[in-house]
C-alpha cells in the first residue's frame, strides 16, 4: 500500500521524526490527535496503457497534509517534509526512488504544495502537498 511506503520514507527521517514522533496517519487520525502530524490520502490513480495496449505505469496522487498549532510550527514540518522553498533542503519524499515496505518507486515527485490555511474547527494550521507517485 502506497501510504504505509510514503509513512515509512517519513519516519525514517530524523527531521520529520523529531518534529512529529510517531504521528503520521493514514486517512483519519485518531480522535484529537497530539500536533504536529502528518495526515496521508491517496487521492487517485492513473493507469496508463501504451498504444499497442500493453499496460504503462499507474500513476498515484498522494495528499500529504501537515498540521499544528501555530504558523511557524506547520512551516517547520512543512519544511521538513515537503523541503524548503529553494529546494536547497529537500524533504524525504520529492525525488526518492527505490523500494519501501515493499512497494517499487519509479518516481516520488512534489507535484505542489499549498499555502498555509487556519482550520478552524481543529484550531490547527495546515499545509497540504500534493505528491505524484510512479509505480
């Protein structure tokens, strides 16, 4: 399962670990869930078939969401997940190739990531990403 490959990439990583611990979900967190954490969906998949019929790489659009709670706060894990706006520190995630919980990465790449928002219900900040994943 993709998520379970994407959550491992994040844990492994001392950055995103010493900001967040264990606290990288997979579709709902838990009931009010400790901040900051990391929420993963997989949004979609695309299954390409070339023109002979032979069947091309899926394509999978993962939302990795940061929360926490304050601004710097949801910049810091952003960062440290998604990689600074220069791109000269890159997150776990942008550019990894490889194999993870057994789960082959052709391509992981930052598709976009999205600006800060204030969720009020939670009173929490968020920053989501979107991730392009090919298999």
């Amino acid at each position: 399962m993709i998520e379970t490959a994407i959550r491992t990439l994040l844990l492994a990583d001392v950055a995103v670990a010493a900001l967040v611990g264990e606290r990288v979900y997979s579709g709902l967190p838990p009931q009010r869930p400790t901040a900051p954490y990391v929420q993963l969906w997989k949004v979609d998949k695309i299954s390409g078939l070339t023109l002979d019929g032979t069947r091309g790489p899926n394509v999978v659009r993962v939302q990795v969401d940061c929360y926490a709670g304050d601004h710097d706060a949801v910049r810091a894990l952003a960062s440290a997940v998604n990689g600074n706006d220069s791109q000269s520190t890159r997150g776990p995630l942008h550019g990894y190739v490889g194999t993870v919980a057994g789960v082959r990465i052709n391509r992981l790449e930052l598709s976009l990531e999205r600006g800060t928002q204030f969720e009020e219900d939670a009173k929490l900040y968020r920053v989501g990403a979107d991730y392009l994943v090919r298999l």
